[in-house]
C-alpha cells in the first residue's frame, strides 16, 4: 500500500460485513455501524490508530507498537507488507474493529 494513498479516499474497498478499508485488512469504519456519507466525510488518516502509524513511522512503527505485546523483529522480510502483516497479527487485540475481516488474519492450521 502506498503510502500517500492512506491519506486520501482513492481506492476504497467494501467487504461483505460492511467494513470500508483501503485493503490489507485494515478498516477505516464499519457502514453498517456508522452511515458511509459520514466515514466519507470525517475520514482523517491521521487521526486513524493504524494509518497515523503507517503515515509516520510506516511498517516499523506498527512492528515497534506490536513490540509491547510480544513480538520480536527479524533480521529478514520478504518487503514492507510482510513486516506489516506480522506486527498486524499481534495487535488484533489492540485493534479488534480495524483490523477486520477477521478471515484476512486467521491463520491457516
């Protein structure tokens, strides 16, 4: 994801459950939870718990974040999403209603 497009509604997507994300199973707001003008009209990617991080301090900052919780930094990624997604993991239960859907974080047994 780049980062510029964090801060802009360009590339929007809807899942089934009604949550508006940009992708990689971060969610910006729930439409059934809160009218879609509205989340279109307040959106603030720096005001958002996970884009604010990514705007800053991008895929480290989260891993930093994760950090508190357990989770240890490699020496090796395969790129920036892989970096992201792990720390992603770890901080589900910090972030319940924006790292959604929930299938884009079950791991596979």
């Amino acid at each position: 994801m780049v980062q510029w497009q964090l801060g802009t509604l360009e590339l929007l997507e809807l899942d089934p459950d009604g949550y508006l994300s940009k992708g990689c199973g971060i969610a910006i707001a729930n439409i059934r939870q809160t009218p879609v003008d509205t989340v279109l009209a307040t959106y603030d990617a720096t005001q958002h718990p996970i884009f604010s991080t990514l705007l800053e301090t991008g895929p480290l900052g989260l891993a930093r974040e994760a950090e508190a919780f357990g989770y240890v930094l490699k020496a090796d990624y395969a790129d920036k999403c892989h970096l992201c997604q792990e720390a992603r993991q770890v901080l589900l239960s910090k972030y319940p209603s924006y790292l959604v859907p929930e299938q884009h974080y079950r791991k596979n047994d």
